[in-house]
C-alpha cells in the first residue's frame, strides 16, 4: 500500500463540542478526510494547506480563550505518512494521529509543530 505525508489537526474538547461552531469552519476547509465525533475532531491536509491548518488550529486554541465551553479544548498537530487510499473516515489507530492527539496535550505546542513543518517545506 503506498503512503504520503499528510498534516494531522486534532481537537479534543472533553466535554464535547456543543455547538457546530468548528464543524461549520471545517466544513470551508481543503481537507483530504476527517472524521468527528461528540468530543473529538481528526483533520487531514495535504502539506500544501498548512497554511489554511494552521489557520484554523490557530482560531480553534483561541476559543478556549473566548468560550467557556471550550476552555478545556486540546489542539494537536502532528506531520506523518499515511496509507492511501485515505480512509474516510479517518481512524483514530493511525501513528500520526496518536502523535497530534498528543502535542495537544500541551496547550501551545501545536504552534511549535507547524514552526516545524513550514521550516522543512521551505
């Protein structure tokens, strides 16, 4: 099975996404496949749309600042190799996606990973 490299933004809000705020933003987003579900939101990008990851991770993390429904919201990103044909779905079993759910552990570090990720595409 061949694989590329694709950009992974997690959202993990524990007590769940109460509104569709993000799911309406996501819907706008170049997405390659995603998959949600009540607490959890695994996004996939061509390393071509970091720009538009970032971006949306960046407006996501402020919500914790600006929502109280969302203060506890974790923002991940991870870079790796996925298989292809994508599955849509995406599964939560994959490597890099285990690795973005946990850069959003730490409340800033998803900023240090797209440092990262654009200083290697440059």
């Amino acid at each position: 099975m061949p694989s590329a490299h694709y950009i992974v933004v997690t959202l993990h809000c524990p007590r769940g996404f109460r509104s569709r705020l993000l799911l309406d933003e996501v819907e706008r987003l170049p997405l390659e496949t995603m998959s949600a579900g009540f607490s959890q939101m695994i996004l996939v990008f061509a390393l071509s749309a970091v720009s538009a990851a970032r971006d949306f991770a960046t407006r996501a993390d402020k919500l914790r600042q600006t929502d109280s429904a969302y203060e506890h919201l974790q923002v991940g990103v991870a870079v790796g190799s996925l298989r292809e044909p994508l599955r849509k779905p995406m599964s939560v079993d994959e490597t890099v996606v285990i690795e973005s759910f946990k850069t959003g552990l730490s409340q800033s570090r998803f900023l240090e990973e797209f440092e990262k990720i654009e200083h290697t595409k440059s």
